[in-house]
C-alpha cells in the first residue's frame, strides 16, 4: 500500500513539473512572438522612414539676368520679391534640354524641380544682390517624385500609366546623374520648416513646437492638481461614502475613451468658455484632464506604499500630520510619483482622439510663438500625413513616427532614471 501511493505520488509531481515546464515554455513563447512582432513593426517604420532624412538636389545653371527676372539693375527688396524667379528657372531647364517641346512635355520637366525652389532663389539674391546679371551654377531642391527616383524608390518596371515618374522624366533624371548634376543631402528642412501642401517642402518644426507647448499646458495643470488631489485622498480626507464615490469614478475615468475628453472639451472650453480653437491651451487642459486621473492613480500608490513606520516616526517626534507628509512621506514616494507622471505625461503625448475634436486637425503651416497661437501636434501630423497619397508623404509619416517614438522613449527613460536617483537618496 506504501508503495502504490508513493509511486502515485512521484507520477502526479512528474505530471505537474511537466506542466510547469510547458507553461514556462509558453511564456517564452509568448515572450518571443511580442518580440518578433515588435521587431517586425519597427524594421518596417524605419525602412520607411530612413529615406525622409535625405533629401535629392539638381545642379542647373541659372542666368540671373535683370530682364528675365523683369527687375532694374538695381532692384529694391519689393521688386525681388515680386521678380520671376520661377520664369529663369524654367528657362535654365529648356537651355539644358533643347530637344524637349510641346507643353506636355516642358510641364513634365519642370516639375523636376521643387515649387519652393523659386522662393530659395529669391532669398539667395536677397542675400546678395551681387548675382543680378551674373549666370551662375546654382543647386536646387529637387521635387518629391524626382527625389523618389533618385533615390530608388520607383519601379520603372511598372507601366508608365502606374507610376508617377514618367519615361521621359527617368531619362532626364538619368542624364542629370550621369553628368554629376544630382545630389543627396540631409534633409535639414524636416526639422526647421512647418507643414506643406508639398512633400519636399513639409516639416515637423511646428507640429514639435505644438506638442512642446500642449505638454508644458498639461504638466503645469495636471501634476499638481494631480498630486495635491492623491495627498489629500491618502493622507487627510476621511473614509465615508463621498470619498469611496470620488475613488471609484477617478478609476472609471482612467478607463474613459479618450475621444470622449475631447468632446468635453470642444463642449466646455471652446463652445462655452469661447476659448481659442486649435490652440495648445485648449489641448493642454484636454490632456490634463484625461492625464489627471493617472496621476492620482499612480501617485497614490506611491505613497500607499511609503513604509508606516516613516509616518510613526515623524509623528514621535512631535511633527504635526502637515509636516509628516510634505517633510517625510512625499520624498519617499516621489520617485513612484515622479514615474507615474512622467508615464502620464508620454500617454498625452501620444494622443490624437481628442485633440481632432478641438481643431487640432487643422493644416497649419505656421511656427506657434504661444499657447493661444493655432497649432497643430506630432500625432495630428502624422495623422495628416498618412491620408496624404504622395509616396514623400508616405516616408515622412514614417519619420515623423520614428521621431515620436524616440521622445517616447527619452520620456520612459527619464522616468527611470529619476525613480533610480530618488530610490538612492
């Protein structure tokens, strides 16, 4: 009888270590397959985006001749701006390809060149009015098709009526390359010009500058209010059924759709309030709304688990409840405090929802210099930028991408690095 039971035994343990196996292998699995996916998502966002941080140029000579820009010898600031650049441009292509007539075809190679390209002609003779009845060779912005050619990103294999370069534009770009007249550079206008009807032209620069002003609105709202709101629920409010309700819907507004903030806000500050539409103050207090509630969350858990004895303590020693929790209780819970925010503050980030329904969705090609100036945000951006059908709207979105999730990730760093350096203290 002894034996059967221990052989019963040593078989069941055999069968449960074999299911704690399976399970262990499971997890890592489980573990691997996220990887895999996470791997996968990240490889195609970067591949995509890679080819927005270089932008293509063109070499022509330009013949800076005072009648062909129909300015005097002499021009004043108003004749430059008004001078036809894009007429010498136009020009300067027709004298390097000759052969080229018909106005199908001369549409075709103009657009070769970038519609912006008159424009940094314009600012290189103002910049030296020097160059008014001199021919000089001059490197332009190429346009977004051309540049996706050159950069290899167009399958000539495909018939011409499938793809946006055409043949005579591939044989153009061909010769221009063959000679030394194209060129790749870092796309420097990405970071230092705002949105743009036109892919060669578009940056982030105002959408980066929204965001940065959006998040400063909801930091200085929503952390201390946020955690002023969690001392006083932990520490100081008594335990009756008001506070039990106000608990359980700071939990459910956690769990709140985030488009239903921006409604709130489209409702109260806008069309109550007449507060100004598109506005980085708008989207601030939005995103401190929907923020406020994660705060409380997570900073009320810090100090739950700041240890009793740090409260007993103080309190031996004559402190009043006051100066137990601002003096002792608050520096050991704020690294959980700190975290909980900054997670908070890179979640605001990241959102889109509500902040279309205050008009954030609206195009903006101007820097804000405030927070009551029309503004747009990265997330916003980008949304705009993927029902864009240009192929360089397609690599920008990306980018654009690539940027956001690299504050994402400074910002989740931050948090724990902060946590580390309070924890050692």
């Amino acid at each position: 009888m002894s034996y059967n039971s221990t052989t019963a035994i040593q078989a069941s343990l055999k069968k449960r270590y074999a299911r704690e196996r399976r399970f262990q292998w499971y997890g890592r699995l489980a573990v691997l397959t996220g990887f895999v996916f996470l791997f996968i998502l990240l490889a195609d966002i970067v591949s995509k985006g890679t080819p927005a941080f270089t932008q293509h140029f063109i070499r022509i000579a330009v013949n800076f001749d005072a009648d062909k820009l129909e300015v005097s010898a002499n021009p004043t600031e108003e004749e430059l701006y008004a001078a036809n650049f894009n007429g010498v441009i136009k020009q300067s292509l027709r004298e390097m390809f000759p052969d080229v007539s018909g106005r199908k075809d001369k549409r075709a190679l103009y657009k070769l060149i970038s519609i912006g390209a008159e424009y940094d002609l314009r600012d290189s003779v103002l910049e030296n009015p020097g160059l008014i009845g001199t021919k000089q060779e001059v490197w332009l912005r190429a346009h977004s098709e051309a540049g996706s050619y050159l950069k290899g990103q167009v399958d000539t294999q495909l018939d011409e009526a499938d793809r946006r370069v055409k043949d005579n534009q591939i044989q153009w770009l061909d010769s221009l390359r063959a000679e030394g007249r194209t060129e790749s550079r870092f796309n420097v206008i990405f970071f230092t010009a705002g949105d743009s009807r036109e892919p060669e032209l578009a940056g982030i620069k105002a959408a980066l500058l929204g965001s940065a002003y959006t998040l400063l609105v909801t930091f200085f709202l929503a952390f201390p209010v946020g955690v002023l709101a969690a001392i006083y629920l932990e520490e100081f409010a008594p335990r009756n059924r008001l506070t039990d309700l106000i608990e359980i819907n700071i939990n459910n507004l956690a769990a709140v759709p985030s488009i239903v903030f921006g409604l709130l806000g489209l409702a109260v500050f806008i069309n109550f309030f007449e507060l100004p539409r598109s506005a980085p103050l708008v989207g601030g207090m939005v995103l401190s709304l929907m923020t406020l509630p994660t705060i409380i969350i997570t900073s009320r858990a810090a100090i739950q688990a700041v240890p009793p004895s740090i409260r007993q303590a103080a309190l031996g020693v004559g402190a009043s409840p006051l100066q137990t929790v601002f003096h002792h209780v608050i520096p050991v819970a704020m690294p959980g405090i700190l975290t909980g925010s900054i997670i908070g503050m890179a979640q605001a980030l990241g959102e889109s929802a509500p902040l279309l329904m205050i008009g954030m969705v609206a195009f903006i090609m101007d820097v804000p210099g405030g927070v009551t100036d029309p503004s747009t945000v990265l997330p916003v951006q980008i949304f705009l930028w993927a029902d864009s059908p240009e192929r360089g709207f397609t690599e920008k979105t990306s980018a654009a991408i690539m940027v956001l999730m690299t504050f994402l990730i400074f910002m989740n760093a931050l948090a724990i690095y902060l946590r580390r350096r309070f924890e050692m203290k």
